[in-house]
C-alpha cells in the first residue's frame, strides 16, 4: 500500500478506450480503498473517458502517458512519488495494432524500459 497517501493506488496504461477503459471500469466496480489512476497518450480522450466513468458514479483520475516519450513517463513518475508516494498496481495495457514496426519498437522498448525504470522503482 503507498505509504504517502496511506491508499492502496492502481495506474492502467492506455486506458482511455478497448480493453484498458474496461479494466479500470472494472477496478472501479470492486470497490476497493484506494485510487485508480487511468492513463492515454491523448488528454483529450483521456479526460473523456475519466468524464465518461464520473457520469457512472466512479472515482477515477487521469494522467497523460505517452510510452513513446520517455519525458511523459518521468513526468508521471514525478507525480506518483510527490503525490502517492509509490504505486502498488500498474496494469501495462499494450498497443494491440501497430501501423508499423518503428511504433512497435518503440512501444516494446518504452515498455520494457521506461515503464520498468520509472514507475517500478515506486512500487512498494
């Protein structure tokens, strides 16, 4: 459990639409002390699905994640420690279609990487 906040913190990546806006749908249905933080390269889609999911009932933040942008991971890095402390559940939600391979490289590698490097050394 983060210590900052003293609640349990869940971060889903890609999460603004498919299979990652379910899950975080489904970590709010369970109802568990804590937050759940829902990610997407894109604020403006990002905060549609976070407005989509308040008019449901369901507390959920949003933060822009870019796996592509190693600067957009240190930044959500930053807030994680500042603001929570650490993070006890990331939900990697990966691009399923790729329009080339460079992207999936790129996603492959800021997966492996950027993620592991940034966020895993928060988790408690």
């Amino acid at each position: 459990m983060s210590f900052w906040a003293g609640r349990q913190l869940k971060l889903v990546t890609g999460a603004n639409k498919g299979i990652g806006f379910a899950i975080v749908r489904e970590l709010c249905k369970a109802k568990f002390t804590g937050d759940v933080i829902l990610t997407a390269r894109n604020e403006k889609l990002g905060n549609e699905a976070v407005k989509m999911l308040k008019s449901e009932g369901f507390e959920v933040a949003y933060h822009r994640l870019d796996l592509c942008d190693q600067g957009s991971a240190k930044q959500l890095s930053n807030f994680l420690q500042k603001t929570y402390g650490g993070l006890d559940v990331l939900i990697n939600n990966p691009l399923l279609f790729w329009r080339n391979m460079l992207c999936n490289y790129c996603i492959f590698v800021a997966s492996s990487n950027v993620i592991t490097d940034n966020l895993s050394i928060l988790a408690n």
